[in-house]
C-alpha cells in the first residue's frame, strides 16, 4: 500500500490537495506492524503536474497511490483520484507524520477544519471535467 500526504513545505498537513504540489509517499508495502515506519520519499510536483490542472494523459508522480491524506479537497477531487485509483481521506490532523502512525494504528484520525476553499473548490466542481 502507498500512502500520499499533502503537505506544505513537507512539514504540515495541506488543505487544497488539488493545488498541492509537495507530497510526502510512504510506501508500505513491504511494511510489517512491528518494524519502525519507513522514511517517506518526497514529491515535488511541478506546476503542470499540480492535479487541478493535470491532463491525465501520460504518468503522474503520484500513480500507484492507494490513499491520499490531506486537510480538505473538493468533490472533484475526490472523483479524479477514485478514477485514478486512490482513496481521499480529510483530517484536521497537521502533523504528517502523527497521521501516517494513527492510520497504521487504525485509530481515528481528527476532523478536518473549516477552509474556505473548499466552499471555493465546491462551486468550481460543479463545472469540473471530473
């Protein structure tokens, strides 16, 4: 399993995932519950690649992914990452790292805060190719 976190400056927990450009990648897939939690590699999208404006017609740095974890997205968002393969999962966690553990300990995960934006992306989504 691949676990993708929005993240600002690869510190925090980002809101706005489909404007995200820095995104830490834990891939799990050969994690076991009682080894320490392997480092993330870090994405740097460049500008064409952020999501919101990516044309889907070649790879992304982001393919593979089976869960994407940010502070909020909009419903297009989420219907663009279904069809790429991926989960969307909100949290009002802001420390990647605490967000990836809590998954892994299947416990809750905090509620997402209010951003406008995402009021913002939900009229937008109501004209989106997603």
């Amino acid at each position: 399993m691949k676990i993708a976190i929005a993240t600002k400056d690869f510190q925090e927990v980002s809101g706005h995932a489909g404007q995200t450009r820095q995104w830490l990648v834990y891939d799990l897939t050969n994690h076991r519950s009682n080894q320490l939690l392997p480092a993330p590699s870090r994405v740097d999208l460049a500008k064409d690649q952020v999501l919101h404006v990516f044309e889907d017609n070649e790879p992304h740095p982001l393919d593979g992914v089976d869960l994407i974890v940010c502070a909020s997205a909009g419903d297009g968002f989420i219907r663009h990452m279904k069809k790429r393969g991926a989960e969307v999962l909100l949290t009002g966690e802001s420390d990647p790292a605490l967000a990836i553990t809590r998954i892994l300990a299947g416990e809750a995960l905090p509620d997402p805060r209010f951003d406008i934006t995402t009021t913002l992306c939900k009229v937008r989504d109501l004209f989106s190719r997603h």
